[in-house]
C-alpha cells in the first residue's frame, strides 16, 4: 500500500466529519470512506493525494444570487480570505522550488497537516473568533475569551480542534488565561512579529469602514493586534492592510487602494512608527507591483507577509490568481494567501471564488450564516 493510499485508511477518524460528499457518488455521507466508488474500485483520482476528486460537486452549494448585497460584501472578504487558506495549507513550509517543479494550479489536500479538502486553519479560525465578537461591538475582553475558547476547545475549527498554533498566540493566550488584561497580552519582543496578527485583522476593515475619525481607527486596529502581537511592527502591517481593505470596500481599484493606503500611513503613522518605517519602505515606495518575484520573500515574518500578499494581490486579475500566485511563492503559504484572498475576495467579489473551492469550505453554512449576522450588525 502507498503513503497515498494509507492517508485514505479509515484508521485516519479525523475524516468523519461532515465534510461534503461528491454528489455524483450516489453516496452522500458523514463518512468519506463509505463512498461507493472507493469500496468498489478506489479509483486513481481519489488515491491521488494532489487533486480534488474531478467528479466533486457539492450537495449543498452556497447560492450567491439569493444574498444581500451586505452579506456579499462581506462575505467577499471572508470567503476569500478562508479559501486562500486552504488551498495554501497543504503545502505549507513547501519550498518556493516545489512550487516551480509543482505548481498548486487547484485544490489540494492533505499535505502538510495530513487534512481534507477545504480544511482551514488557524488564520480563518481567529478571523471568524473576531467576526463573531464584532457582531456584538468592539470589546477586547469578549475578543479574548474567543480566542481562549479556540486554543482550549477548538472553537471555530473545522474539526474541533486547533492544529497549527503559532508560537507567539499561543503564549499570548496563555497571558489571557492567567487573566491579563487582554491589550496587554500580547508579546512585544522583536522577535514575536510573524503574521498572526496580520492574518485575522481583516474583519477589523467592515467594522471600521465608516469610521471617520482617524485616531478611533488607528487605536481600534492597534488594540486587535496587541491581542497576540504587541509590537509595532506588527501594529503598522495590520494598520496599513486595514486600510487597504477599508479601500476596496470604498470602490477603490487596487493600485488607488494600495496608493492611499500608503498616504494615510504617511500622514497618520509616521511619527509615532518612525522607527520601523524603514522595515516597509519597500511597500511604502508603491511600487510593489513592479517588484520581480525573486526578490518577494513569503516566510512568516509580517513584513515579509504582508509584501508577499501584496504582491500577489496586486498582480493579479482574478481572485483564483491572487491566492494561486501567493501559493505558489511557498513557505508560509496559507496564511499569505489568506492575506491576500481576503483583498481580492473584497475586491472581486464572493461570486468570482471558483465555486469549487467555495463549496469545498469546511462549515460553508456556518460562515455563511456568520457573514449575514455580521452584515445585520456592522451595517444596520
Ligand atoms: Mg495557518
């Protein structure tokens, strides 16, 4: 038996969840291994680790056309940032090199944390912690005991438990739980700036769209990232993409999006950052787009990030292109495609997602229903 076919050994328990079953199987189930095909004749194209069984079509589509356009905007952002999350997590800490021999060009599986089609991580686990608290107002506490109930109970995960915990969120969650209050939970040394806190800001972006006051919404961005990520490095990633969210919400094209976003950085920030401006002075240049692939970095840290996402953003002409290319740079490759899927899902809309992969999502009606009670809420 390969390594492949072992991955579909029903010993594997985690599978027996409610993931959507190919409809064409004849063989809707809880349990994948159940599926008709697979007793009878374990076809190539389900043993195949790489691909998505060509013969998926999900049982229970999200149907976009029935959508307010406030639950679409919204759930633009969110879709997009959970599907690029789990197109990149099977491959994630793969080499830019593996990418060039073996591109993603669809949906995977498996891979790096050996889990099923559609299964997200962490980045969509935080942003949804953080979408379902803005539902009830801005406060850091309940933001806190969200993100407690992800570490301890799996609380919006796919499969009730949290698989791929950062370093640094895990140690600011153990300082919440020992009962800190919460904006001082986060870490501050240099060295606690990986992406965590960049990667779940998004939802911040509809919470703060009509915000006019400056200030109001510089502090609001800054108090959602010391939750886990107390330095300034840190803070400015996640104030400088807000706002590029914030723009794109606006009917902003890209580059004015990127470009304003940088004047209001410029105008509003640098004094108090001066001294990690000079980290970002290639995003701040505006002239990322220009920038040849060899020389984006994709790792963890948030500078690295968020150009990573930026790029791959501004590149592209189609949501499946922004998250593909931000991939197939390797490394951190779920959450820099998260990044950038939750622009360009803002920006292209829910309805030009592939609806293969949308449906695929693990919890699609969840976050569904998640996305209108936000709408309800934040745009009442
Ligand atoms: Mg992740």
């Amino acid at each position: 038996m390969s390594a492949l076919e072992e991955r579909w050994s029903p010993e594997e328990n985690e599978f027996t969840t409610k993931y959507t079953q190919c409809i064409q199987c004849a063989f809707v189930t809880d349990e994948p291994f159940s599926c008709e095909l697979y007793q009878q004749s374990k076809p190539e194209f389900v043993l195949n680790s790489q691909r998505e069984c060509p013969k998926f079509k999900s049982n229970n589509p999200i149907i976009i056309s029935s959508m307010d356009d406030k639950t679409k905007e919204i759930a633009g952002g969110i879709f997009g940032l959970c599907t690029g999350d789990f197109l990149g997590l099977p491959v994630e800490f793969g080499t830019r090199t593996e990418r060039i021999l073996d591109p993603v060009t669809e949906l995977r599986a498996y891979g790096t944390y050996n889990q099923y089609f559609g299964v997200w991580s962490d980045d969509t686990s935080l942003s949804l912690c953080l979408t379902e608290s803005l539902c009830e107002g801005y406060n850091p506490s309940d933001i806190a005991s969200k993100f407690i109930k992800y570490a301890d109970e799996g609380y919006w995960t796919p499969n009730g438990k949290a698989f791929d915990m950062g370093r640094t969120i895990k140690q600011s969650i153990e300082n919440m739980k020992e009962g800190k209050p919460p904006l001082l939970c986060g870490m501050k040394p240099e060295e606690n700036n990986g992406n965590g806190a960049l990667m779940r800001i998004l939802p911040a972006a509809y919470l703060l769209k009509n915000e006019t006051d400056e200030k109001v919404k510089i502090r609001i961005v800054e108090e959602i990232c010391s939750l886990t990520h107390a330095h300034p490095i840190s803070k400015l990633a996640c104030i400088f993409y807000t706002e590029t969210a914030i723009r794109l919400l606006k009917k902003d094209l890209p580059f004015l999006a990127y470009a304003n976003a940088i004047d209001f950085v410029l105008k509003h920030c640098s004094r108090m950052y001066e001294m990690v401006m000079p980290l970002y002075s290639r995003v701040f240049s505006g002239t990322l787009q220009i920038m040849p692939e060899s020389k984006v970095k994709s790792g963890g840290f948030v500078v690295e990030s968020l150009e990573a996402a930026m790029w791959s953003f501004l590149k592209s002409n189609k949501y499946a292109e922004c998250v593909l290319k931000a991939v197939n740079l390797g490394e951190d490759t779920d959450s820099i495609a998260s990044i950038a899927g939750g622009l360009g899902g803002i920006y292209y809309g829910i309805e030009n997602i592939p609806e293969n992969w949308l449906n695929m999502a693990a919890r699609k009606e969840d976050i569904l229903t998640l996305c209108k009670t936000f709408a309800d809420k934040v745009y009442k």
